[in-house]
C-alpha cells in the first residue's frame, strides 16, 4: 500500500471518528434530558405516578427513543440514584478527610446530617428516590450499599482512636446510624421546618452519645 493509500486510510478513519462524537455527544444530551425531565416530573409526582409516557412528554421524544437509553423505569431511577449518591459520597469523603479525633467525628458527621437534610428539604425528589429505590426489589441492595459505604469511610476516619474490642461493634452502629437516615429523612420531611429540625437534632443526640460511650 503506498503513502496515499495510507493517508486516505487514515483520513477515513479520522471521518468516522469525527462522526461518532457529534452522535455520542448527541446521545448524552438525551440521556441528560430524560435525566432532568425525570428528576421534574418525580419531584411534582412521585416515582409511582410517573411513567415512560410521561418522560416522553417531558423531553419531546419519541416514546421509542426513551426506551433506547433506559428499558423501563426502574432504570432510570437507578441512574439517578447512583448519581445522588455519587455526589454525597464525594462531600463524605471530604469531610472525613478532616477528622483527626473524636471531637472533630461529632462536628463532621452532624455537618454531614445537616447538609442531607438541607439538601432533601430543597429537593424532595431525593426522598422519593430512595423511596423507589427501597420499594424495587431488584434496587433496594443499592441503598443498603451506599450506607455501609459512608459507614465505612467514617469508620476508617477514626479507627485508630477506638479500642480493638470494641471495633467491630463500632462499624455495626456506624452502618446503623447511616441506614436509619434514610427513614429520618423521609419521617423529616412529612413535618414543618421547625418541628423537623428538633427532631434531627434529637436524632443527634442519640448518636453523641452512642459515640461518646465507644470513646470514653
């Protein structure tokens, strides 16, 4: 094959490439916009209320193009929960990356509480999410996934200030405290701001001194 040959092949491969990307970048600004228009229609809705059909409206799509990205709702929700929750892992894992004693664990993980808190208030969407997350049986092992997650990196964030006996048990009541959140949140939002807000502090308290007793 001479030099021009090789050019042309070269050429022509550029060529496909370049196609690609308009049609990729094409495909993410679809699933991006069946994304938002769920995340609307939930927040107005609920998970249950909402359908494919809907989504379709939503985004002006053919009923068939949503089902090219997503095979049914389910789906979508799971996208959705995966990036809230990569969003509060990544604020976590910050988070943690300050703690140094126990005194500093209390301040960031009651930081981490009201920020969730804050967050769910202004986005009621997230509380059905994990509701729908929960009420799907081929999803809910990822909400239990992402509490051992933060669990954990807690945990690691202040093992060397817990004695070796009581480690394990521990990381028990770390899982617990963070599953349990969840249900807070949802319990939260069905009150006023005010009444919401005694509770989760009460919710602190319990755990201050859960801590304080695997401290002293």
């Amino acid at each position: 094959m001479d030099r021009s040959q090789n050019i042309a092949g070269k050429n022509g491969t550029g060529e496909a490439e370049a196609r690609r990307r308009p049609q990729q970048a094409r495909s993410k600004q679809k699933v991006e916009a069946i994304l938002e228009a769920a995340t609307m229609l939930i927040g107005e809705k609920g998970v249950d209320a909402v359908s494919m059909r809907d989504i379709a409206r939503a985004t002006a799509m053919p009923l068939s193009v949503i089902y090219q990205y997503f095979p049914n709702k389910s789906a979508i929700v799971e996208k959705l929960f995966t990036a809230m929750t990569a969003h509060s892992r990544a604020r976590t894992a910050a988070v943690a990356a300050t703690i140094k004693d126990p005194a500093d664990f209390v301040i960031a993980t009651e930081q981490l509480l009201d920020e969730y808190y804050e967050t769910v208030r202004r986005h009621p969407a997230m509380a059905d999410l994990i509701n729908a997350v929960l009420a799907d049986k081929t999803l809910g092992h990822l909400d239990v996934q992402d509490s051992r997650w933060h669990a954990n990196v807690l945990y690691d964030s202040i093992e060397h200030r817990v004695v070796p006996a009581r480690r394990d048990e521990f990381r028990r009541i770390l899982f617990m405290f963070n599953h349990l959140i969840g249900g807070l949140m949802r319990l939260l939002l069905s009150l006023d701001d005010q009444q919401a807000r005694r509770m989760l502090d009460d919710y602190k308290m319990l755990t201050r001194r859960q801590v304080a007793d695997i401290f002293e």
